[in-house]
C-alpha cells in the first residue's frame, strides 16, 4: 500500500508545460523518479503494519458543487474540503444539508448521474470514488478508482454505466461502472499536444474535452471500448472547462476570456461568440438565459446572450476575495464563498440579471494549518474561521466538541484548557486568552493588541511566549492567563525570528536564516547563548535534548546537538526528496514530519539521532502542512481537508511499526 500510495502521489503538482517536448522530457523524468523512489519504499513498507485507527474531520474550502434536479429534488452537491455534503436548495434561502460523507482525498470535481443515485468525485490527485446517494441523509463509498501511473484526474461526466474522465497529462479515460462497486477501465486516449486536460462533458455520442493550449477535442464515444479523434477546435486555447447546453458548448479560457460554440454539426465546433473581458474565467452556467460567469478576483460576472455574438455584460458581483466556480438551478446560481472573515458557500437569485441578489450564504469550516495538542484535546485554528476543539482522549478521537467562531484565528497554543490564541482583523493582530474547559461554549478572558503579526508561539511553566518577526520574541507571565504580564521582549541582533520552543531554563528560536539559543533561567532578562547559520528559514521543530529537529521547508531535517548551545552542531542531515517538511512532533523514537502533499507524514526512527532513517509514512488525503502527538496519538493538519487523527496503543508506536 505503502508503495502504491506514494508512487501514485509523488508526481502530483509537476509544473504545467507549454509545449510536447517539455512534456516528454517531464514524463522520461517522471518515469525515472517513481522507478527509484518504488525501490527505496520497499524496506518502508515492510516496517508500517501498524493497524490504524484513524478518525477524519474533513471538511475546508469548498472547491467545487454541481446541482441536480430530478423527482421534484432540487439538490447542491458540494465539495466541502474532503467531505461531500448533499443539500436541498429547494429554498434557496435555506439550504438544508441532507447528509454528507468524509472521504479520503479534498473533493475538486463532482458528477452525478441521471437518476441521482451515484456520484463520481476526483480528488485531483490520484484518485475517483464512487458514492452512492440513493439515501441522501446517508451517502455510502462504493469503491475508489486510483488513476494509472499517478496521473491527474480532474472533470468528469456520467453517461449511462460508464464514467468519463480528464486525466491529466493524459487525456480522455472511459471506465465501467456497470457495477459501481468495481469500476473498470474501458479506454483511454491521449489528448493532442500537452495533454493537458481539464474537463469532459458528454453529447450524444460524443465526448467534448476541454484541452488547455489545444482548445477543445471531440471525440467518438459510440463504443466506450474503442474511442476515437473526430474533430479539433484548436482556437479555444488555455480552455480549462466547459458545459454543454442543448447545441452549444461553453468554453472557459481563464484568462483568455470565454468562447461560446455551435456544436450542432458532426464536425468541428464553431464558434458562435466570445468574451473578451479582463477576467480569469474558471467556470460557467447558465441561469434565467444568461450565462453567468467565475471569474476569480472579478467575481461573478452575468452576460446577456441573447444576442450570442455579442455578449453583453449586465452585472458584476465582486463580493468575494475570489470567484473559482458556479453552478445553477433554474434562476439561482450557488458559487464557493471566500471572503476574508467567511469559507463557504453563496446562493444569488438572477432573476434580474442585471441585479443578482444574495439569498443565502453557508458558512463551513476553514484551512488546518496549526495544531495545538493539550491534556485530551486538540486545538486547531481554521482560517479565516476561528477556532475548533477536538477530543483526543476517548473511543471517538476526532470528534468536534466546540468552537469559538467570533473571530479569525490564525494561530494557537494551549495549556490545560487555557488557549492562547493570534487573531487577525483588518491588519490588527490580538493576542487573544481563551477558557476552554466547556469547549462547547468557549470564553475570552482577556485580548492585547499586538503591534505585529504573531508567527507562533508557546507556553512553559507558567510563560508565554509569543514571536513577532518585526518585533522579536515577547515573554509574558501567564500564572494568571486573565492577567498577562509582559516580562521581556528579546530582538536577534540580527535575522527575523519565526519559531520557538522553550524547555525548562532554555527557549530554541528558529529564524529566516539562523537558530537562535536563549538563557531564559531569569525570564524578564533571556540571554542568547548560542547560535547556528542556517541556508533556509525554519517551518517547524521539536526538541528531544541534547537534540534540535529543525526543518526548513526544503527537503531537509537537520538535527543539532545543543548540548554545548555555545558551540551547536550538526549531527546530521536527513533529506526526504520532494518534500517541503514543516511541521514536526516527537514520541520516543519516533519523530513525525508533515512533509507535504507527496509523502504525507513520514516517520523517521530517531533510535540514534546522528543517522536518522525513514521508515514509512502516514496515508494523508491532501497536503500536510503540522503534525502534534499527544495520548498515543498523531494528530495531521491537512490543511483543505481538515485534521486526521492517527491512534495506536502505546506499545505498537514506541516499537515503531511491529
């Protein structure tokens, strides 16, 4: 599993290429890499047998929805993070959500088929999972469908047992799912050019691929089994979605602007009318006869197509950071919400086009970028929400017990159900002191402003400490959490710090571009010991003395010896190829690397800490960007796709992975 998973994952986010030449020499590469890289997780996969039990709250950004409407149903599908959820729109005005189901990998692409009992949904990674949603109040995973050779799936479209799918650098793959509990691959074709695809919508007998640089390909799909080229329209060029409506296809070209097509004839489409407006057009729909256009930090954009070779733009709405998608149902038009206080979802009634209105707007859970681990809770802040408290003591580990939504947080620390939170509204930073103890109704007991944005921050024996890049390290006595005493502020004489640990008389500063060692024994006077040069800015650290783990963002660990902080050094590097290593959490012999979107969590046995080793990984569903331990548990920020909760006995995480 182990091997699959990371072979599949590692050639996820190559840079998109302009021309075939660089295709290939990416693909020779490709190629090369995951040979090399299967043979290295051999001896990782025979160590991690360890029987997981793992909890997941999902849910995050919505990415995507898709809407249906059938047997007097009029339903939302959104993509909420990792989770999918199904609402009744019926009234727009109070989307009612019917059900939803975690899964493992963010949700970026959704289908349903004409009946409205199975849904398709790409992760944009490696995989496709089919769900059934025959029981809308309780959606069941029927089977996952992992992509050959890692690539990309993005758009997809039902038609009757088989599922058709954009794969990215690839092309057009038919699968089976006759049974949808087993698909089966029927065909895949490569796209002209880059191969570069990006969605798929199906007429008749006919396939229409949104190709990138190639614009838009066709294809016959009469036999699934044996497709075949029919006809090429190479002036959509950057096309990177489209739908179909009746004759015509709709083609979004970001930037380029948005092309309608006549695809009437057998033959290559041909084009009907075009958009040229400034805008970088995602996605489209049509609501009340008009199309309605994402088009990211332009909003959402109304065009009057009635004269289709002259559309006409009728309405901008620009209340949102950015606009990344929109589908509709008759006269209203849902679209992913993003604004700097609010992630979710919007509902806008275009029954005047020329003056769309806000019918409602739904409001979900943020990014999981920080962990704070404390006695039998976790404390996670989910930007630009606030901040969720789970459980990680009982059979349930993962589950929500609280949050405290009145305002961003952005960071946190915790000690005992003391929570010392970082706030950002309007560019003014607040130190925030929260009482955790009921998590379900959460209070302040205290705020400061803060003259500069909080980085991180820590709390030992009782202090606070909190990092300001432009303003240094303040300590705060926090015997009285209601009551915060400022004892001592310290500034590096030079470099930016970014991150801290304190342990007992000491405090581990990791900067932009050295790590610093502090004397803290007298809090109201640290003295700087020791410091080290560093080639990158530190991301995340742990400390197990005489030993410093520092990542830096880059592929490497390295590991200090600072038993002597006066001379610190290098004890030894540990690289993990393609990766970004941030975060990192300590148990026994183990330490835990959030290593991004590839490797997920990687274990590494620190048994001797002069020759570190890798022994295996963690299944992640998006980029893991923090890790925490605490109570024979590991607990994973995945940033869009919420928190996964890793728990094993005691026994089987301080032996490794028996």
């Amino acid at each position: 599993m182990f091997i699959e998973t990371f072979a599949l994952r590692i050639t996820r986010g190559l840079p998109k290429l302009a021309s075939l030449h660089r295709v290939q020499r990416t693909r020779k590469w490709r190629a090369l890499l995951i040979g090399g890289l299967l043979l290295s997780a051999g001896a990782a996969a025979a160590i991690e047998q360890c029987a997981l039990s793992i909890t997941q709250q999902g849910q995050g950004p919505v990415r995507t929805t898709e809407t249906y409407s059938g047997g007097g149903e009029s339903l939302l599908l959104v993509g909420e993070g990792s989770v999918l959820s199904i609402y009744n729109v019926a009234n727009p005005s109070a989307p009612m959500r019917l059900g939803a189901i975690t899964l493992f990998g963010p949700v970026r692409h959704i289908a349903i088929n004409s009946v409205g009992n199975l849904v398709a949904v790409s992760d944009a990674k490696n995989s496709i999972r089919l769900i059934n949603v025959a029981n809308r109040s309780a959606p069941v995973l029927l089977s996952q469908y992992v992509v050959p050779e890692g690539r990309i799936p993005r758009g997809l479209a039902i038609d009757g047992n088989t599922l058709y799918a954009a794969i990215s650098p690839a092309g057009l793959s038919a699968i089976n799912i006759a049974n949808p509990s087993a698909p089966l691959l029927r065909a895949q074709v490569l796209s002209l050019g880059t191969d570069f695809v990006f969605d798929v919508k199906i007429s008749g007998n006919r396939a229409f691929v949104a190709d990138d640089l190639e614009g838009v390909t066709v294809w016959d799909v009469a036999n699934p089994s044996n497709i075949t080229a029919l006809a090429h329209y190479p002036a959509a060029t950057g096309a990177s979605h489209l739908f179909i409506s009746g004759t015509r296809a709709y083609v979004a070209r970001r930037n380029l602007g948005y092309d309608i097509l006549d695809i009437s004839a057998s033959g290559a489409p041909t084009l009907l009318g075009s958009i040229a407006q400034i805008g970088s057009y995602s996605h489209g729909a049509l609501a009340n006869g008009h199309l309605v256009t994402a088009a990211g930090s332009g909003g959402i954009r109304v065009f009057n197509i009635a004269n289709v070779a002259s559309p006409q733009l009728v309405a901008t709405v620009s209340d949102q950071v950015n606009v990344n998608g929109v589908s509709a149902l008759g006269n209203q038009v849902f679209v992913p919400l993003e604004t700097a206080s609010t992630i979710g979802f919007r509902s806008y009634s275009v029954s005047n086009p020329a003056s769309p209105v806000t019918q409602s707007s739904v409001a979900l859970r943020g990014r999981s970028e920080v962990l704070a681990a404390a006695g039998n809770r976790v404390y996670v802040p989910q930007s630009p929400r606030g901040l969720a408290v789970f459980d990680n003591a009982t059979a349930s580990r993962g589950a929500l017990l609280g949050t405290f939504d009145a305002v961003n947080i952005s960071n946190a620390t915790a000690i005992g159900s003391t929570v010392f939170a970082a706030s950002v509204v309007d560019d003014a930073t607040t130190l925030r002191v929260l009482n955790a103890a009921n998590p379900a109704s959460i209070s302040e007991l205290t705020s400061l402003a803060m003259p500069n944005f909080i980085f991180n921050m820590a709390v030992d024996a009782n202090h606070l400490f909190v990092v300001m890049p432009e303003f240094g390290v303040r300590i705060y006595d926090a015997t009285n959490p209601a009551n915060l005493i400022l004892r001592a502020t310290w500034q590096p004489p030079a470099g930016i710090p970014l991150r801290v640990i304190a342990s007992g008389n000491r405090a581990y500063i990791g900067g932009n571009d050295r790590v610093w060692v502090l004397d803290i024994t007298q809090r109201d006077a640290p003295v700087l010991i020791g410091q080290l040069a560093s080639s990158a800015a530190t991301r995340g650290m742990a400390l197990a003395f005489p030993f410093w783990y520092v990542s830096d963002g880059t592929d490497n660990i390295r590991v200090l010896n600072v038993g002597n902080p006066a001379s610190i050094n290098v004890a030894a590097t540990l690289n993990i190829p393609v990766s970004l290593n941030l975060g990192l959490a300590l148990s026994g012999a183990r330490l835990y690397v959030a290593a991004g979107p590839f490797w997920g969590t990687v274990i590494v046995d620190i048994s001797n800490p002069s020759a570190p080793l890798r022994v295996g990984n963690l299944p992640t569903a998006d980029t893991v960007v923090d890790v925490a331990f605490a109570n024979d548990t590991l607990i994973a920020a995945e940033r869009d796709s919420g928190v996964r909760f890793h728990h094993c006995p005691s026994t089987l995480f301080s032996d490794g992975f028996e």
